[in-house]
C-alpha cells in the first residue's frame, strides 16, 4: 500500500496517530478491511487525513491526523474498527505500535 499524495493538515496544533507494523505472510482480507477502515476514518469527526506506505519487507507506517485527543479516543473506540484492531492482532500483524503525538509546527515545500 502505497499513498500517492501529502495528507492536507490545518496549521498546528492538531494530533498525529502513527501506526507501525509488520505483516505476516497472509493477506485473509486485510486489503478490504484496510481499505474500509480508511473510508470509516475519514468519516469521523475530527478526522484530518491520513498518509501510509508499506515496504516489501511487510513493514508498513500509516499516519494519521486528528483535530484533538477527543477525535483520536472516538477512533479507537469505534465499534467497527474494533473488530478491525481483533482481526489485526490475531491474523495481520507480527508485531505492531501505536504512537500518539502532538504536532506543534509544520512546514514543506
């Protein structure tokens, strides 16, 4: 999985929940699920953007960006993804960790 473009963020200060993980040799439907949680994501409130790549070693960080802690806690409680966070645990991931940070200045080019 690979993303094309740059998540596009308020100017700080917002949140970032970076999730890093490797997978395991099986695919078991992670694609549609991955694919459901991003559509799901971006539905909820405070939800920023997100931006995510993973390497051929299975190794994979996805970025995601949220207005406040708030928005980040109703993500991580949502129902469906959930079930999403069980699957990944039993079948997806080897190993995998979440951070949560505070973005306090960006820039670019």
């Amino acid at each position: 999985m690979s993303s094309s473009s740059f998540a596009e963020t308020p100017a700080p200060p917002y949140y970032a929940v970076i999730f890093t993980s490797r997978h395991t040799d099986m695919d078991n439907g992670y694609s549609k699920m991955a694919d459901r949680m991003a559509a799901l994501a971006s539905q909820q409130p405070g939800y920023l953007g997100a931006e995510s790549v993973r390497g051929a070693d299975g190794v994979g960080i996805t970025v995601s960006y949220w207005k406040d802690e708030e928005s980040i806690r109703h993500w991580r409680e949502n129902v469906e993804h959930k079930v999403a966070q069980e699957s990944g645990k039993r079948i997806w991931y080897q190993n995998y960790i979440v951070r949560v940070s505070k973005v306090e200045r960006a820039y670019g080019k």
